[in-house]
C-alpha cells in the first residue's frame, strides 16, 4: 500500500532551527490539521531560565524557565491546536 492508498496519510512539518525561532515539529493530517506537537522540551527550558532575569517566588528560588517554557507551549497549543503532543 502506498502513501496515496492509505485511508489516512500524514505531512511532517519541522520548523527550521534558527536562532531566536521556535524548535518543534508538527504532524500534520489529511486534512491539514495538526495531528502530533512534539516540542523540544530542554531547548525551551535553557532559553527561558537565561532569558527572564530576576523572576523568583515569595522563597527566592527561580522560576523564570518554568514561566518562560509554560507560555512558549501554551502559545504553540493556542496557535498549532494540535490533537496529541509531547514534550521531548
């Protein structure tokens, strides 16, 4: 069976890796919506804890990665709307 024959054939999509862009690749369906989000969870997690200075809780311990990786993926999710997704 080829890929035109499948009842279900899918386009893999990867964003390409440029400094300061975003880093995941999307799996999208036959119709064009996306299926699969896997996202590069330590890229987002190192960006964020250097790029928010000074962003701490009521003890003093950082949160800026936290912070900066949660609103990075709840972007993706608002934008992408994706069926399934991952955190690699």
């Amino acid at each position: 069976m080829t890929a035109s024959e499948s009842s279900v054939s899918v386009r893999l999509s990867a964003l390409q890796i440029q400094p300061g862009r975003l880093r995941y690749v999307a799996c999208f369906g036959y119709d064009n919506r996306v299926r699969l989000l896997l996202i590069d969870g330590h890229y987002y997690v190192y960006r964020s804890f250097f790029a928010i200075q000074n962003l701490s809780n009521s003890r003093g311990e950082p949160t800026n990665a936290i912070f900066g990786f949660t609103k990075t993926v709840r972007r993706m999710l608002k934008d992408l709307r994706p069926e399934l997704g991952a955190v690699v």
